[in-house]
C-alpha cells in the first residue's frame, strides 16, 4: 500500500532532512514523501527543494502561511486528489526507529474500519509519553486550572497522560505532531479546521470525532520520538497568547458546556494566560 507522508516545514529544513533520513529507512509500506512549505525564508525553502529533489518527494508551496491546520490541508487534499485511503501527517521534528512503524499503524487501521484517526506511543525529549491525551474538561476545570495557578486547589484536569500509554486502547484524543488519518473522513469534515492557526488540533478533531459516532486508537505497539525542544521555539509569550485565541475558540464552537460555562471557561482562560504572561516577563527581567 502506497501511502504519503505529510511534512509542513517551517524553516525547519535540518529537522527535514533528518525526517526523511528515518522514513526512507520505513519497511512493508511504500511511501509518497509531500513537504508542504508554509512560506519559509527563502534560504530554508531552497533547501526544501533541494532535498525534495534528492529523495524524490513532492514539494508543495503555500503561498501564505495560514498556520498548522491549513497547511497540511494542502497535503491533505492533495493526498484526496490522488485517491489515498490514509495519510500519516507529522511534524518535521519526528523521529522513526521502528522500521515497521508507517506498517503497524496502517495495519492497525486495516484491521479497525471504525477508527479514522490512529496515534502511536510519542516519547518527548524529557522522556515523557505523550500520548493517549485525556478528554477536554469543561467549565469546572478551567477553574480548577486557575486554582492549580494560585495553589489554591491542586487540578484534576491533568494534561500528562497516566501510564495508560502501556497498553493500545480505544481513546479520546492523539498529539497532532504525529497521527494517521483516513482521507475519507477528513474529507468529510473539509478536512481540519482552519480557524485556528495553532493549537486545539487534537481538542477540536477529537470533538468532531465524537460528535460523528468514530473512533481514534492508540497504537501502543507503534513508538515514535517527537525532538519538539520548547525553549527553540520561539518567543513563549507570543505562543500563549495564540494558544489562549484558539482555545477560546474552540469553548466557543466545539465545547459542549452551556452558554455560561463556556463564558466561565472563558474568563478563566484569559486570567490564567495573563498570570502566565506575568510570570513569563518577569522571568526575563
């Protein structure tokens, strides 16, 4: 089975090269490599090119970078126009040593026609499994997060997933630094939603998942290693800020709290990010 690979590079060409130095590597499946490049510099995106051109990947440019979730729509409705039944999308930054991982996924889904999203066991830089996430709360522990902030109450709604990750299970949400998808289904959707730029991937497919009586699965079996290093990433500021807009956006479209939960959800919110911006800026002093 001919399946395709969905890389969204963002002046990441190094994480690139070594990304496809780990999928070339892949056995028991054939693979179509698609980097979509979400306007990166001009240096990164010749670069881009050049190793597009080396290893025979397709090479698609987004000529305005409309975030996460609208880049890799582009590789994903390519993968649609080319009659693929599934698609793993990953973060350039993603590593394979499992050989026959793509193949355990695939194999995974093959064997599960209700399941339309698969992720596998993620192990981060610190050591820590990032995968299967836990469900979204609802208005009560968005207050409780800001109770955790103050020590005033410790949280229930923990984000780190317990040792469940030991054991491949039906789940509720996946990272989406790395998940395989069925076509069929995104397209269904219209593939993710391009509202948000970054962030709340997961939270709003996970919810469009189970509004549509489908299922997700997690590979246990699968192991795969996410190099995502957060202190390279850029101002952390910036990023909370635009995790706070998604995240609201989704209380706003996808939670299924009441009108004043989601408005509880919502306060909460913005004072939790401006006391984590606080903290942040005072850091720098």
């Amino acid at each position: 089975m001919l399946i395709p690979i969905i890389l969204l590079n963002y002046n990441s060409s190094e994480d690139c090269r070594k990304c496809i130095g780990f999928l070339k590597r892949q056995q028991g499946v054939e693979l179509e490599i698609i980097i979509v490049d979400n306007c990166s510099q001009d240096e990164d995106r010749e670069q881009i090119k050049l190793l597009c051109r080396k290893h025979d990947c397709t090479f698609i440019p987004a000529y305005e970078n409309r975030g996460y979730n609208a880049g890799n729509n582009i590789g994903l409705r390519y993968a649609a126009t080319h009659n693929y039944k599934y698609a793993l999308i990953a973060n350039p930054d993603m590593e394979f040593p499992q050989t026959d991982y793509i193949a355990k996924m695939v194999d995974a889904m093959e064997k599960r026609p209700n399941v339309v999203v698969c992720g596998s066991d993620i192990v981060g830089p610190e050591g820590i499994h990032q995968n299967p996430m836990e469900r979204d709360g609802n208005w009560q522990s968005s207050v409780y997060w800001l109770f955790d902030m103050l020590k005033w109450k410790k949280s229930i709604n923990n984000s780190m997933p317990t040792i469940r990750f030991c054991n491949s299970q039906y789940c509720y949400k996946v990272s989406g630094c790395c998940l395989l998808v069925r076509i069929d289904y995104m397209r269904s959707i219209n593939y993710f939603d391009e509202n948000v730029f970054l962030y709340t991937e997961e939270a709003i497919l996970a919810k469009q998942i189970e509004r549509d009586n489908k299922q997700m699965y997690y590979l246990a079996e699968a192991r795969a290693i996410h190099r995502h290093i957060k202190s390279e990433k850029g101002d952390p500021i910036k990023h909370i800020r635009q995790w706070k807009k998604s995240r609201i956006y989704f209380i706003k479209y996808y939670s299924s709290d009441t009108c004043m939960g989601k408005q509880i959800s919502i306060i909460t919110m913005r004072l939790y990010v401006a006391i984590i911006t606080i903290i942040l800026r005072l850091k720098k002093r």
